[in-house]
C-alpha cells in the first residue's frame, strides 16, 4: 500500500471491526492495514506452532485470503478482531502441523518397514515430533472427555468452521444453549490443558 495514498490517514485512524467491514466490501488497502496491524503476532504464533518460518509464512498468507473472502462473517458480538484472527491461524497452524504428521508417519512406517527395518529416530527433532504428538493426543483425550453435547459444538466450531449461529441452526438448538455449552466446554479444556495452551500461545 502506497504509504503517500489519501487513504492512509482516514483507514489507520478506523478501529478493527471498521477495517473488517471494508474488507467485507472488497476494499484491499483494509485488508492491508489489517496486515500492518497483526501480521507479526500472527506470524509469531504460527512459527511457535509449527516451529518453521516457512510454513509460518504460509499460514499468515492462508489466514488473509480466509479474512478477505470471508470477512462478512466476522460478529464483534462474539469476539474481538485479534481474537478472531488468532483463532484462523491457529487453526491453520494446526491443521499443517497435523498433516505435517501424517507425512512423517508415513515415512517412518517405509523406512522401519524396508530392510533391517531401518534406523531408529534419535534426533532432536525426531524427539520433538513424538512430543508434539503425545501433546496432540493429550488435548485430544480432552476433548473426548467432555460431555458429548459440548464436545460436540466445540468440534463444529473448531473442526468445520462454524459460527454459534450456524451451529444453532444446523442442530436445531437455541442460540443460547450453544454458547452456553461452548463456554462450557472451554473452561473445562482451559482448566485441563493449561500446560499445552502456555506452549501453544
């Protein structure tokens, strides 16, 4: 964005819910004082999740191109715009960082498998992986732990992307019930998983 535009002053001066509604009406210098804004705490997280500046740098790019094209869906009612935004890249980082997982099993499977049942993993980051792994399954058991109707919106959510309004309307149930057991939910996964949140955030 062309520091020197008129339109500098005027959008630098909006609040954040402002410059989403902009970007709701395809207006690409909002979408980049957004990226001013949160671009390096964004990029931060992902790369403490994911532990690479690269993937980092690909996530940061998949959480704007979801803001751009799904910034109508932004409801200040449930949360601030960072919020918001961290809560995209997160999921984005953790979706790479599962599939990440998926490719390394695999490989290790071949190679364990191939003759003399290969070498076992005794670098660093082999040791890293199976950790990040048993903290995955950890947060899992979690999940699995709750009463099935809250861990069921949690999963709408988190998993299929969807908002309490959409969760309400896909099971019928009142908008009220849905946050309360959301809310729920996550206190329960907050009070359990403090550990693994401080290492995530």
């Amino acid at each position: 964005m062309d520091p020197t535009s008129p339109q500098t002053g005027p959008l630098a001066a909006l609040g954040d819910a402002a410059l989403v509604r902009l970007v709701a009406e395809r207006r690409p210098e909002a979408l980049a004082e957004l990226y001013d804004r949160f671009a390096p705490t964004l990029l931060a997280l992902a790369r403490r999740i994911l532990d690479s500046h690269a993937d980092a740098e690909e996530v940061l790019q998949e959480v704007f191109i979801q803001v751009w094209n799904r910034g109508e869906r932004y409801d200040p009612a449930r949360s601030s715009v960072s919020t918001w935004m961290v809560l995209i890249a997160r999921s984005r980082a953790i979706d790479r960082l599962r599939s990440r997982k998926v490719v390394e099993r695999t490989h290790e499977a071949s190679v364990q498998g191939g003759p003399g049942g290969g070498e076992p993993h005794t670098s660093p980051e082999a040791v890293e992986n199976v950790w990040i792994q048993e903290r995955h399954q950890r947060v899992r058991r979690e999940l699995e732990a709750l009463p099935v109707e809250q861990r069921q919106v949690l999963e709408m959510a988190f998993y299929a992307g969807l908002t309490q309004s959409e969760i309400a309307a896909k099971t019928g149930l009142p908008l009220g019930t849905v946050k309360t057991r959301t809310l729920l939910a996550m206190k329960k996964l907050r009070n359990a998983l403090r550990q693994e949140i401080r290492q995530l955030l």
